[in-house]
C-alpha cells in the first residue's frame, strides 16, 4: 500500500522473519529498488533524471536525511514495525538531491502533456592532479519533444529551501533572470538559458552524451538521434524556453518503491513500502523566456550580443 509523506511524515515499514538469529544490529538501510506510477510507465521512453536511482545520501559532513529507527529485530519468528521518515529538511540535502524536486515537477508537467524528455546533458572531465573525474549532470537540465505538433521545450530547473524566495520568485520573474548562470560558448560571455548557451550545451550533448555505457547499438543510435534533435532546435532557436522553479523547507523522499535492509545485512520477505507524492503545481513555478528576457540580456555585461539567427531553417 502507498503512502503520501506529506499526510504521513514517518512511514512505518512492516517486517517479517522467521527463525531468524538477531546481533541486535540497528543501522538499518533504505535501498530505492525503482519507480511508482506515472514514472514507472514514463521510464522506458523517457530520459528521466538519473538522480531518481539512489536515496538521498545528504551532506557529506552533515546528518543523514531520512532516517529509519535504530531498533533491534528479535530473534526468532515474528513481526516487528520499523520507523521510518520520509519528511525532512532540505538544508540536509545536497544541491544536486534538492535540484531533482524541481526537475521532477518539470517531468511530471511535460510528459503528462505528451511530450517526451530526451537526452540533453554531456559529460564533463575534471583534472584533479594525476586523477580525472567524469560529471556526468552537466548541460540543460531537460529537454521536451512532443511528435504530434513537432514542438519542444527547453527547461532549467531550480530549487531553493527559502519559502520567502521561492514566493518573490514567483512574485518577479527578473529574480528568476538573475539566477541564470555566467558561462562562456565559442569564446563569448553569455547567460544561462540565452541560445548560445543552450547551443553549446546542445552541442556538449552530442559530442559526449551521458549514459551509453551497456546500450544497445539501436539505443546508442536513438540517443545520438536525441542530440542531434535538440541541437537542430536550439540552432533555429526553435522551441519554448522556461524556467520552472520551486522551494521547500522540507520535502518528502523521492516517489518509488524501497526495501528494508537490516543491520545484519538480510532482507526479510515483507518489507517494502511504496511512496508517492500529490504533486500540486502553480502556474507562477513555469516562467517562459521570451523576447523580454533576451532584451534584458542585452543589457548585461555578462552577456556577449551575438549576431541575428540564420535565414536558413534546417529541417527537425
């Protein structure tokens, strides 16, 4: 049976065992074994965010969000009721955790309206000494293709734990402008959700697109297929832009289905728990950008004018 954390902030997970031997062991482990519906039907079409596989670990230096009680299974054969919060705060979490929440809305906006979200985001390799690091979470956060009318969305994600700045992001989109980051393309300052930034971030995508490690050829060839789409439609600057935000003090645990791992390490047979989340949204959290935001891009210094799009549109 599902539950709804934002009705019920600690689950409650029933375990069953049987001729079980305890170490009195009470570190318990919540494992994400996958998704709920509508995810669970979107995940084989869609590019879902890949933040979606794990629990959220928090901090490094930080307390563990989401906790399970530390109580002991006895030994023997029985049943036992293990606590569980799936409601905490999100200055707990790490920028990235906290990030998905405003992603996943996107997701649940755009897919619910038939678009499909496509690959959109490259790797990026850190030199640290002798060792280098593969990021794997860099470019336009989703990209949205819908078949039927040929039209695409591209979408920035943003999240903040100030409910006050959430409400005055929705109150001025200028203060959701101004939070659009300073990069560089082809050499040029520019600004986060500008063309030229979505253009080089189309064409990172491309050329070392995220995720083909144990793809199939067919499904190599399907993602090459997605960035080559979307760096099409970013050249013709074709498509909507938007922002869509939103802001929590706290928030539920990711929607899925987990699993119990005890401290011994074992996974007795009834222990898994289903969480979902309503998912209210507000008009005011999706904020296009249009020819008023790239007006005021003109006007930043951290924003080189680039020259008129071609004439040429190239085919989708």
């Amino acid at each position: 049976m599902a539950i709804n954390p934002e009705k019920t902030h600690q689950a409650v997970i029933v375990v069953s065992y049987a001729n079980w031997t305890s170490s009195q062991a009470t570190e318990h482990r919540i494992v994400r074994m996958g998704h709920v519906n509508p995810w669970q039907g979107w995940a084989s079409d869609n590019r879902l965010e890949t933040t979606w596989n794990s629990i959220p670990q928090g901090k490094p230096s930080g307390t563990k969000p989401f906790q399970t009680e530390e109580t002991p299974v006895n030994s023997g054969t029985g049943k036992m009721e293990l606590k569980w919060t799936v409601w905490d705060n999100t200055s707990k979490l790490t920028n990235i955790e906290v990030e998905l929440y405003s992603v996943m809305r996107a997701e649940k906006r755009y897919i619910g309206e038939g678009f499909t979200k496509l690959a959109s985001k490259y790797v990026r390799t850190l030199q640290r000494g002798a060792a280098s690091i593969d990021i794997e979470n860099c470019g336009v956060d989703s990209f949205f293709w819908r078949d039927r009318d040929q039209s695409c969305v591209f979408c920035e994600s943003k999240f903040t734990g100030n409910v006050a700045k959430f409400e005055s992001w929705k109150q001025d989109r200028r203060r959701v402008w101004q939070l659009m980051g300073r990069y560089q393309a082809d050499g040029r300052r520019c600004r986060q959700m500008s063309w030229a930034w979505i253009r080089d971030r189309a064409k990172k995508a491309l050329l070392k697109p995220v995720g083909l490690d144990g793809l199939t050829t067919d499904q190599k060839a399907s993602s090459v297929e997605q960035s080559v789409r979307m760096l099409q439609a970013a050249k013709n600057r074709r498509g909507r832009r938007v922002v869509n935000i939103f802001g929590a003090a706290q928030v539920p645990v990711y929607p899925g289905i987990y699993l119990v791992v005890l401290g011994e390490g074992a996974t007795p047979s009834v222990n898994e728990l289903s969480i979902e989340w309503p998912f209210p949204q507000e008009p005011q959290e999706f904020i296009e950008l249009g020819e008023d935001f790239d007006n005021w891009l003109q006007t930043q210094a951290s924003h080189d004018s680039e020259p008129a799009p071609s004439s040429i549109i190239l085919p989708p």
